[in-house]
C-alpha cells in the first residue's frame, strides 16, 4: 500500500474543501439551519410528539442524513469528475498508485467531509432543539457507513458523467427525492398501509430509521435490518467500483 499516495490524494481533496469553505461548510450548514426554523419551530409547534419525542428533536437525524447524504455524492463526483474534466486523471493513472489508493484518497476525503459537516450540523441542532443520543456508538456507525456507502456512489457517477449536468442529475432527481421521502420528516408509521409497503423499497428509509434509533431508540424498520441493508449498499458500491476499475470504464477513453 503506497500510504505516501493516499496521503496526497486525500490532502489535495481535503485541502479543496478549506479553500472553498463558503461552499462546502458554510452553505450546507445554514440551509439546514433553515429547515429547523421552518419545520421544527413554525410547523413543529403545531404537530403533537412523535413517538414521544417533539417534531423539531425528531426531524434532526433525517435532516442530517439529507445532509449526509447529498454531500458524500457531491463531494466524491466532483472530486473524480473533475480531473477527468482537464485530463490530470492520465497523470495520475500513469503514475505508480494503485487503483485501490485511488480510490481511498478520494472517498476517504469526501466521507471525512461529510461526517465533519454532519457533526457540525448536529452541534447546530442543539442550538435549536435538545438533544439526546441514547446509542453513540451505533450513531457514528451509520454515521461512517452512510458517508462510505454514499461518497463510493458519488465516486461512480463521478466516473460515468461525462458533463457538468450529467454530475448533477443523480443527485438532483433521485438521492434528494428519496431523502425527502425516506421519513426524514415523518414517521412511515403516519402513512397508509399501502404506502408503507411501498415506503419499505425505498433504500433510504432503512439509513433514516436506523439513524433515528441511535437517538431515541425510534425505528420504522428494525435496526438490525437497517444495518443490514446499509451493508448491503456498501457492498454493492464496491463491486461497482471494483468493476469500474478492473474494465477501466471511462477512465481510458
């Protein structure tokens, strides 16, 4: 393992983020902000508890997965898309790193981007609403899993975009949608019989449930089943990626 490549990789990306901190800290931050003001005290303040916990301190762990979850696909795509962008991806390919050190220099700087802008976001949190996260541990697992599984995602369509609105596409049409519609607001046990049958094919109601039990041992799906499938969205990313790798899709074209 060439340590001394990973470090680079990592350390450019990572140094991108403070140089453009307004972009990659700042914004994400008080957007979320918004969405406490709005939905936690002018909508919170006219919707009962649930489950026994207010509505601001129960939409924290689905606004921080939104976060997470858009921010690890962004980071990643445009951390790989770019050097393909202006032909640096030929040097670095060229150059005695191997694919795996590729790929933990960039996933490794975008998951460690957005695990440091979702403690951020849950220090915000705190400010508006208390907090109280009964299983530490297991919030930090989902935590790195979901910043793994999600920057690797990003990572591969990085790779497969092969123009500016092609890198914004999966982001904007699907990760988001299905955030809002994962029970980052609600409960899935709030809807229809039928539509929690269909809420259970969404991939990311199992992260958001998951999440959520970590704090208040509050779950839509079982936690175990949760981090199943969590595992299993990792493994699938890395047999993408492996595949990417191995048949050097759009990486020597």
């Amino acid at each position: 393992m060439n340590f001394y490549a990973v470090r680079s990789i990592y350390g450019f990306e990572m140094a991108r983020t403070w140089r453009t901190v307004m972009q990659s800290i700042v914004s994400p931050v008080l957007s979320t902000s918004l969405y406490f003001v709005v939905f936690g005290a002018a909508i919170g303040s006219r919707i009962p508890q649930v489950g026994g916990v207010s509505y601001g301190a129960f939409i924290v762990p689905g606004l921080v997965m939104l976060s997470l979850l858009t921010q690890s696909v962004s980071n990643a795509s445009f951390g790989i898309y770019f050097p393909r962008f202006t032909g640096t991806i030929y040097e670095l390919l060229s150059a005695p790193v191997a694919y795996p050190e590729i790929l933990l220099g960039y996933v490794g700087a975008a998951a460690t981007k957005s695990i440091l802008l979702g403690l951020i976001i849950l220090a915000t949190a705190s400010i508006f609403v208390p907090l109280h996260i009964e299983h530490p541990f297991a919030m930090m697992l989902f935590l790195v899993l979901t910043a793994l599984t999600f920057s690797l995602v990003g990572f591969i369509i990085g790779i497969w975009a092969d123009n500016f609105e092609k890198l914004q596409v999966v982001p904007l049409l699907i990760i988001t949608p299905l955030t809002f519609l994962g029970g980052s607001f609600y409960s899935i046990d709030m809807l229809p019989p039928m539509w929690q049958t269909v809420a259970l094919f969404n991939p990311v109601v199992y992260l958001v449930s998951g999440f959520r039990w970590s704090f208040y041992g509050l779950a839509d799906v079982a936690v175990g089943s949760s981090l199943a499938m969590t595992a299993l969205f990792l493994a699938v990313a890395i047999a993408i990626v492996a595949w990417i790798f191995r048949t050097g899709y759009r990486l020597r074209v």
